[in-house]
C-alpha cells in the first residue's frame, strides 16, 4: 500500500477470524489454530486505542509466549499488539488466552 505495510501468515489460537462479520468469534471445537486474514497496520502518531469494538491482540513469534525479560520490560518473544475488531469485551478474549502466533511449532 502507499501508507503503511500489510503482515499475512499469521495463526489465531483461542479465536478464529469469521470473513463474513469481520471480526473474531469463538473457534470451532478442535480447533486449536486457524490462519489469520492479512492484516493492514497503518501507523498514526499518538493514537489511543477504543475502549470497545476491539481486542488489542499481543503478537508472538513462537507458541511458547516466553522468552528472557529484555530491557524494554517485555519478553523477547513478544512482537506488538494490533487491534482487531471484535463485538466481545477484552476480557472475554484475554481469559481465552487468544493471541496471533508468526509461527507454529509443526
């Protein structure tokens, strides 16, 4: 795109993206890890996430979701949070442990 980048190969663990509504919903029984749709992160200075309408998802590089405390507080396995449409409290998703995942262990 002209502003911006777009992120693709993506996986959700504890929710799914629904194309149709778009936004997460509850994952299907046994279904551990479905593929995220391509996501558009556009930057804006000083910008406040709502306060609902969305899930501010954290973004790991591998399942674990552990890696050593780095200087900046945060584990070294951590990306960057996005925010995805959702029509659920944060919480509802957070007790869930939904999170997007760069890569699957198998």
């Amino acid at each position: 795109p002209d502003v911006g980048c777009y992120i693709h190969g993506l996986f959700l663990e504890g929710a799914r993206w629904d194309p149709a509504a778009c936004q997460l919903v509850e994952s299907r029984p046994k279904e551990l890890y479905t593929e995220m749709a391509v996501i558009w992160l556009l930057p804006v200075p000083n910008r406040k996430p709502a306060d609902t309408g969305s899930y501010l998802c954290p973004i790991y590089k591998t399942l674990t979701r552990a890696g050593t405390l780095s200087t900046t507080g945060h584990s070294t396995n951590y990306v960057i949070a996005v925010e995805i449409p959702t029509d659920k409290p944060q919480k509802h998703w957070i007790k869930r442990g939904t999170a997007l995942i760069c890569a699957l262990d198998f």
